[in-house]
C-alpha cells in the first residue's frame, strides 16, 4: 500500500470526530419537570437551547479559578464563623466578669457594714 492510501484511510477514520456538535433543547414542562433533547420542545413547553460546543472540552485554567473561587469563599466562611464564635464568647467572659465583679463590690459593702448602692437600670 502506498503511503498516500494509508494516507486517506487514516483521515477518512478522523472525519466522524470533526462533525460539529448537535443542538440540543433543554424542556420545561408545566410541573417544572426537565427534560433535554434533540427536537424543538413541544409548545406547551418552556424551551432554551442548550450550548454544547464545549461538550467534551476541559477548559483546565476556568476549572482551576472555580477551584481557587470556591476554596477562597469557604475560607470566609469560616473566617467570618469563627469571628462570629469568638465575639460571642468575648460578651459572656464580658457578662461573666461583670457578674464576679458586682458579686465582689457587694461582698466587701457587706462586710463593711455598708448598703450596696443601687444599680443603674436595675429595680
């Protein structure tokens, strides 16, 4: 065999990979029930059309960012969650001290012999 036959064979074997893409539908129903295909929707059907040009394709850079994205918002998440955590256990220590605080001020009135003023906001 020639090498131009072989040639030809090779390329007629890489034709059905080059054939562009087909269009495909995504349907909605009246129940909101979706279904996809190659057919135009029925009219009693929501319809869009489906952009599958980059069916197959990995575009690594966008996969990579979606990545960086995702792991960026997790991480304030949880960074605001923790602050969030932490605040909230600063005013208990907060209200636990003043609570020891006004405990102590009273017990050395007491022991003084003297009445403990009233507390502002306070009956």
């Amino acid at each position: 065999m020639s090498a131009f036959i072989r040639l030809a064979l090779a390329a007629a074997c890489l034709l059905p990979l080059a054939a562009p893409a087909q269009k495909l539908f995504k349907c909605v129903d009246a129940k909101g029930k979706i279904t996809y295909q190659e057919a135009a929707c029925p009219t009693d059907k929501e319809q869009k059309k489906v952009d599958t040009s980059h069916a197959g394709k990995t575009d690594w850079d966008r996969a990579a960012n979606e990545r960086v994205k995702r792991s960026q918002e997790a991480a304030e998440a949880e960074a605001a969650y923790n602050d969030k955590r932490a605040r909230i256990e600063n005013e208990k220590r907060e209200e636990q001290r003043k609570k020891e605080e006004d405990a102590y001020r009273k017990k050395l009135l007491e022991e003084a012999g003297n009445e403990p003023p009233p507390t502002k906001g306070k009956k």
